[in-house]
C-alpha cells in the first residue's frame, strides 16, 4: 500500500514537472517567434523606408539638376 502511495507520489511529481517543462518550452518558443517576427517586421519596415527615401531622393535631385541646368542654360 505504502510503495502504491509513493509511485502515486512520483506519478504526480513527474506530471508536475513535464508540465512546467513543457510550459517552458511553450514560453520559450513563443518568445522565439516574437523576437524572428520583430525582427522580420523590423527589417522589412526598414527596406520599405530606405526605398522610399531612395525615391525622394532621386525626384528631389531630379528637380534641384533641372534648376541648375535651365539657369545654366539660360546665360
């Protein structure tokens, strides 16, 4: 009877255990996928950004090189 109640016992603990080890792994994954999504969003925000500006740049140099040439032009 003794020896039923301790592997109950040991049962219970292991089951405890697993779970909060699984928990954990859960957590931690979770985390994981976060931090690669973030970083994902992160990046890709950061591309759309450099090309946008890529373009402004480009129009704006386009317009200032227009500027200068008719004023050149025009002496």
């Amino acid at each position: 009877m003794a020896s039923k109640i301790v592997a109950a016992k040991d049962i219970i603990t292991l089951h405890g255990s697993a779970a909060i080890v699984s928990e954990f792994f859960f957590v931690y994954f979770q985390f994981l996928t976060d931090i690669i999504t973030f970083r994902f969003c992160d990046f890709f925000s950061e591309t759309t950004n450099l090309r946008r500006n890529h373009k402004t740049n480009l129009r704006r140099n386009h317009k200032t090189n227009l500027r200068r040439n008719h004023h050149h032009l025009r002496r």
